[in-house]
C-alpha cells in the first residue's frame, strides 16, 4: 500500500503499525446476569451458559466437557483442549458469551479472591494477563 500510494520502496519491515487497544467486555452486575439467563428457556443453553458464568469457561472448553469431565463428588471440572439473544433480557450493554467469562473473574475480585487464585481459575500462564480485571 505504501509503495503505490509514494512511490517509494518501502519494507513492511520497516513500516511499524501502532498496537490496537483490546476493549475489554463490558462489567455486568449480577442481577443483569440472572435477567440474561432467566430468559433462556432452553435448558441445554441455559446449562451451557450456567456453567460458563459458574466457573469461568472459555465458549471452547464448555462445549468440548463432556459427562466424564464433571466431578460432581469433589466440585470440580476438568478442561481438556483448552486455550495455550440478550435484548429479551431487558440488557443494552453489548455483551457476548466470553462476557461470562470475564463477569466471573470480576465477581471473584469484587469478593476478594486473590489475583493469583483466578489466575490459576482462568488458566492464564501470565499473572499480567489476570490483571486487565478491573477491581471495584
């Protein structure tokens, strides 16, 4: 692009391009998420959805779990693969699935959960990747 529009040989080396600003999703409270999931009538969505908010999955790793996967005796879920309709809800914030996943982390902040325990929660191998969180 650069070559046509000056006529000058350049690189894309050379050419630096400025970072882009990840927005992060947007803060629900937890009345906002209980509208959102109220409207699901779907019990398999509604299950999907639970379980993502519940314990913080990624989209991927809630639709990989299978029953074998659930410990239902010990509380605890195991994530194998995982990374290395809501205007009905009465909701204006743009919020996707993956906003479960970040309400989880910031509901665990707001109630005091150490960083270093929703770093190991959420499977971030960076502590600085935990801390985009923002603390109320």
């Amino acid at each position: 692009m650069f070559n046509s529009v000056l006529n000058r040989d350049f690189s894309d080396h050379v050419v630096v391009r400025p970072k882009r600003h990840e927005k992060l999703p947007y803060v629900l409270s937890k009345d906002e998420i209980l509208s959102i999931l109220d409207h699901v009538s779907n019990l398999k969505h509604k299950t999907v959805l639970l379980t993502i908010y519940s314990s913080g999955l990624r989209i991927s790793e809630a639709l990989n779990l299978s029953c074998s996967d659930i410990d239902s005796k010990n509380m605890l879920i195991r994530v194998r693969n995982g990374k290395g309709g809501k205007e009905s809800a009465g909701i204006s914030k743009p919020v996707t699935v993956h906003s479960l996943r970040h309400n989880f982390a910031t509901h665990l902040l707001e109630n005091n959960t150490d960083l270093r325990t929703i770093q190991v929660l959420l499977g971030h191998a960076n502590i600085n990747t935990t801390c985009v969180y923002p603390i109320s």
